[in-house]
C-alpha cells in the first residue's frame, strides 16, 4: 500500500476493527516466520466484508477528491496568467481574479492535498519522511509562496502547478489502490455466483428447496444439469463431470463419482450428483480462498521494505538537492527569489517518487491476481519472495509425486499363448468381483471387464473365477510358494527389487503371467522434476516407503536425491538436514504428517489444497494436486522479483536523470523545466511503471 492509502486506513481504524476484530495488520509475530491462518477458517465472513467495505469507501474517497480537484482546476488554469499569456487568451482577466484564483486553489490545496499534509505529521512523528513529505513539501511551498505572491509580493503565482500535481497525486493513488483491490474483487465476484437456493434432499428421500444459509454440514443436497454446486461437500450419489476452472484454474472438466469431493460454485455437466455438505459459508473453499488473497494483499513485503527504504533515501536527496537548488540560484547565479524558488518546486516535484511508490504494490496485486487466477494461494509474501533463492525443493512421495492410489504398471506374458491385454483382461474380470484395494486397481486397469462366473476368495492369498469357460485364478507369490509352482522369470526379480506388488495369474492352475503394481507416479512429476532442474533448483523426495520403491520413483521421474523409510516426526529432521548442507529449501506436501516439515522449510507449500493441518503450516497453497504448480509458483516468485526491479530501477533511475535537469543544469542551453513539465514527467514515470507491471505473467 501506499502511504497516503496506509495513512487513511488508520483514520477509520477504529470502525474498521468493529468489523474485523482480528488484527488486520501484514505480517504476524510469533509464528516463526509463518502467517497465521487465514481468519477465513474460524470467523464469519462478513469479517472481512468489513474491511473490504472499509478499503472501497477509500477507493472512492480518492475517486471523489480527484474529480473534485480536477473540476475546480479548469478555471484555475485559465485564471493563471502564464497559460492565458500561453494561450493568447489575456482578455479572461478581470478585476480581483487573483483572489478568485486564490480561493480556487485554497480548496484544492486543503480537499485535494489533505491526504498529503496529513501523511507529512504521521511520516514525521515517525521519524520516517518519505513520499508523503516530498508531496506535501512541494504543495505546501506553491501554495504558501503563491498566496504571499497574490497579497503584495512581487513574483510568479504557482497556483497551477499547484492543482496540477494534486491532480496527477489523486489519480496515481486512485489507480493504485483500485488496482491493489483487483484480486479479492474478482474473486469476491465469483462468490456472488454462489447459488442462493439448494435442493435439500429429505429423510424420506424428497426434495426441498431452501436457501442456502439454512444448509448445514452433513445435509445432503441435490445438484441437476448445468447447476451451480451450492456447498463444499462428497458426492455420495450419482456421476458427472463438473467444471471448476472459475475456482482452480483447470480447464477440463473433473469427473466426480460417489467418494470425490466437490467445491462450491463449480458447475455441474451433464449428470445429476447427490452431495453431503461438508463446509458451508465461513468455512468453504471459496470464502477461505478470497480471505487468503487479501491476507497476501496486507502482509509484510522485504521488497516493500527496500522500496520505502529507498524512498527514505530519496527523500533526503529531494530535499538536500532543493535546498542546494535555492542557494546556488539565489547566491550564486544571482536570480530573483521567485525564480530561484521555481526552481527549487520544480525539483521538489520531479522527485517526488510517486513511480517508486507504485513499484511494489503494482506488481504484488498483478502477481496476487495472477497466482489466484492459476490457483497458487500465497498467504505469506514474505516467503514467496522467498521462492525465488530456492535451490532445493523436497516432495512428498504419496498424492504429491505419485496418485496415492495403487494401479498397474506392468503386465507380463509367460506364456506365447496370451498376449498382455488376454491376461489383463482374464485378471480384470476375476478381481472385478473382489472389493481389495488390489483387486480394484487391477480391475479399473481395463474399461469393460469380461462376466465372471463362480467367484471364490482365496483368503489371504487372491482370487478366482470361470472366464469364457477357463478356471482363472490371481494369486500372490505365497499362493505359488504353497502349491509347489514356480516361476523362472528375470523381470519378477527386477520388478520386485523395485519394491513393486507382484500378482500371479493362472490358467487352469498353470502360471501364465503376472501383473506388477505400485502407487501411480502423477504424469506431471516428470514434467515438474525437468523443469525444476533445467530452473537449477536440486530435486528430492521425502517417503516412509521402503528404500526399492523409493528408488524406482527418483529413478522413474529423474530426483537430485531422496530419503527412504522416513517416519512422519522426523521429515522436519531430513529438511533440516538438507538446509544444513546451506541450501535454501522448499517443502512440499499434502498430509497432516507433512506439516511440520512444511514449516521448518524456507517456503512451505501444500499441494491439492492439502489437509487444513498441512495449510494452517504452509506459506503457499496449491489448489490442484499437480506438482508442475510448484514449478509455476517458483517462476512466479522469480518473474515477480524481476518486475520489481525493473519497476524500483526505472523510478530511481528517472529520478537520478531528472534532479538536476529540474534544477536547471542544462539552462545556459535553453533547456528549463517548468514544474508542469515536471509533473507530467513524474506521471509518465508511474504510469511506465503500472505497464511494466502489467506484463507479469506465468510462463512455464
């Protein structure tokens, strides 16, 4: 935020924490370099309506102060004796103009400028002059001079210059500050898209339709075709795919069946769900989430620090270089005072950083946007800037790297006699019948298995069944072990050095194949890992696996590193470890166990929105279960730290070339800034600056 926008926030503190009782300040102590949790998980959301409320109403203050000022500005301009003497337009004048104009002037000086002369106090009780002082200095000197000017001093009237720069100051702040609130407004947009009704499905299996506040956590409602889902819940009935890119960022439809989870506001496709409310209101996906983007929006910036340090800096140089500007013009080049003292507002406007102001917060809106936009959550800025000096990143093995969920690596022929897809097919029909987690994985391995017949469960030790007349049997390396039959086949001591599930199929009680399985590696983590690596940043993997299945993943997806057989209190020990090789590390996970490894890392992130534990750790959440995020958030942090740059060098450098073409170095040859030129110079400097910004995007 900017300082006028910081000092007007605290005028209205008081009314402000009516609403939000929560300390609604940037950064938060004592949680060891971690936010505390987005407020959104335990209070209403109305809290912070409040604010929002609160920071619009100053949105439109300025709006109201820059249109104001900009009107009673017209007639000062052609009240000024330079623009009608540069306009021809003489014959405006009449008696008793300059107290007209002075009058004019007075009421943008103290209506317009009052956000200016009131931040100039609140910098110097402080102790911290900054953009504030510069601004209100360089009005204050126009004002005071011209009024002395139009009661009997001999000299020039600044009274233009004066509404001019108010102007241009007002307008600056206004885009600000509008631009700042972008992020939480959009998303604050998506949440009026919530349906205001649900069909509540009754005890006796009836439908009502009530509002949506009447809903509560374990109700079960009902979503038709092409509706909006009302709730954050699991769908218990029904089957259908269903959009939800306006809240993550995925374009292609997800397909939801009894068990996945649905967020609210996504819209159903073309199957009906029945679903039981988990979260409702305060509590759903969509209110933490714009909670969330405006906690990001208020804490603390390291960048923000070097850009108010940098304005300190400037602050003192603007002042010194007016100050040396009036000497040397009055004592030296022997000007009249009224010149000399042009010269010096000249500087003082050309200084005032008003683009420097603008460096930090353009860009941490564009990026909050952006990030929000691709479903990268950032609660803490801090360590999201944080990302862009990593140099390790640690993964969680299961539902990050991998699906979490068994599935069917390798099918295995013995025998000439049946082709793979014979033997998957024969092992699918068997296990079809059977509700093993194996059994599943197997069957789920092919779309329309065969009719089994006469099933049996070989307890302990697999299946079988009559397939298309033959007696099939899918059994595990103990069933053969048992009956005496072996398997003379080097690929099953390779698949199980591994550490990968290895099932036997027979045929009319003869081996004729096998099939391997494993927890599925995500098709992304390959991607992910590569692009990590070409980024420079060292790859691992944290997993209580045992080493063989350990090692086949960093094999498979091409890890830097990884550490095996790791028991969940001690993954925060191993990120430890390897930041005490001097490597700045992010952590990312999706579990409750993963949550103190999360917050011992340099950047904690939780992946597919993680468990609320794994959150309430984490400085970025991730809203897909996709580790090439993880790669997006670090380009981002990277891209954003390049844009501030480029945005803190031009309005230093501009500055750096502008004091002393404002102070006249250049007038033996012609060349003097007038302190119009000066503001519009300064107002090209922001607005290159707010375009800069503009341009930040993603770009893996």
């Amino acid at each position: 935020m900017t300082e006028a926008q910081d000092k007007s926030e605290q005028d209205l503190k008081a009314h402000s924490r009516q609403d939000q009782p929560h300390d609604s300040g940037g950064s938060h102590g004592g949680q060891s370099g971690h936010d505390k949790a987005p407020s959104g998980h335990h209070k209403a959301h109305s809290g912070h309506g409040g604010h929002r409320d609160h920071h619009a109403h100053m949105v439109a203050d300025f709006k109201k102060r820059f249109y104001i000022s900009l009107a009673i500005t017209v007639p000062v301009l052609f009240l000024s004796p330079m623009i009608q003497s540069f306009l021809g337009l003489e014959e405006l004048g009449f008696a008793g103009d300059q107290y007209v104009l002075f009058a004019l002037s007075t009421a943008i000086f103290f209506y317009g400028g009052w956000p200016f002369l009131k931040g100039i106090f609140d910098e110097l009780k402080k102790f911290q002059p900054g953009m504030m002082t510069l601004i209100a200095v360089a009005i204050a000197t126009a004002y005071i001079y011209s009024s002395v000017v139009v009661f009997g001093l001999a000299g020039k009237v600044f009274f233009w210059e004066l509404a001019t720069l108010i102007d241009i100051m007002l307008l600056g702040h206004w885009i600000e500050m509008r631009s700042v609130m972008g992020a939480s407004r959009a998303l604050e947009e998506l949440a009026k898209l919530m349906p205001s009704d649900a069909h509540k499905v009754m005890d006796d299996g009836s439908t009502k339709d009530v509002s949506i506040q009447e809903i509560q956590a374990g109700d079960r409602v009902l979503v038709k075709p092409g509706e909006k889902v009302p709730v954050d819940g699991e769908v218990s009935e029904g089957q259908s795919a269903v959009n939800e890119s306006m809240i993550t960022g995925e374009s292609m439809p997800v397909s939801k069946s009894a068990g996945t989870k649905v967020i609210g506001g996504a819209v159903n496709g073309e199957g009906s769900l029945t679903i039981t409310v988990q979260k409702t209101g305060k509590d759903s996906y969509l209110s933490q989430m714009i909670d969330l983007v405006e906690q990001a929006q208020q804490s603390k910036s390291r960048s923000q620090d070097l850009a108010n340090r940098a304005a300190l800096w400037l602050t003192i140089i603007a002042l010194t270089c007016g100050a040396i500007t009036l000497v040397i013009w009055l004592a030296f080049m022997g000007r009249d005072f009224a010149f000399s003292l042009e010269r010096t507002v000249t500087v003082m406007v050309i200084t005032c950083p008003h683009a420097l102001g603008l460096a930090v917060p353009l860009v941490v809106a564009v990026s909050t946007a952006v990030s929000a936009k691709n479903g990268l959550l950032i609660r803490n800025r801090a360590a999201f800037e944080r990302g862009r000096n990593i140099e390790a990143i640690i993964f969680d093995k299961t539902g990050t790297l991998t699906e979490g969920r068994f599935g069917v690596t390798e099918i295995l022929s013995f025998s000439n006699d049946y082709s793979q897809e014979n033997l998957i097919g024969y092992a699918a029909a068997v296990e079809s019948q059977s509700q093993h987690p194996i059994a599943q994985a197997i069957a789920e391995g092919v779309e329309e298995p065969q009719k089994a017949e006469d099933f049996k469960s070989i307890t302990g030790k697999g299946a079988q069944a009559r397939v298309e007349g033959r007696h099939v049997k899918v059994v595990s390396p103990g069933y053969l072990r048992e009956n005496d039959l072996s398997v003379d086949d080097n690929r099953i001591d390779e698949l199980n050095a591994h550490g990968k599930t290895v099932v036997f199929i027979l045929i009319d009680e003869t081996p004729v194949g096998a099939v391997a399985l494993a927890d599925i590696i995500r098709e992304e983590s390959r991607q992910a890992i590569s692009k990590l690596r070409q980024m420079g940043i060292q790859c691992m993997m944290l997993t209580g696996d045992n080493k063989q299945v350990a090692g086949w993943v960093a094999e498979e997806i091409g890890l830097d590193d990884y550490f095996a057989e790791v028991l969940p209190e001690d993954k925060a020990k191993k990120v430890k470890e390897v930041q005490s090789r001097g490597l700045i590390v992010a952590m990312t996970g999706d579990g409750v166990n993963d949550a103190p490894a999360l917050a011992q890392a340099d950047v904690g992130i939780a992946i597919g929105a993680g468990t609320e534990v794994a959150v309430e750790a984490a400085d970025i959440i991730l809203v897909r279960s996709n580790p090439m995020d993880a790669v997006a958030i670090l380009d981002l942090s990277r891209a954003t730290y390049r844009k501030m740059l480029q945005n803190l060098a031009w309005a230093t450098g501009y500055n750096a070339f502008a004091i002393p073409l404002a102070g006249g170095v250049l007038y033996s040859w012609g060349i003097l800034l007038s302190p119009a030129v000066g503001a519009i110079l300064m107002s090209l400097s922001t607005v290159i600056v707010a375009i800069n910004a503009r341009f930040l995007k993603i770009s893996t």
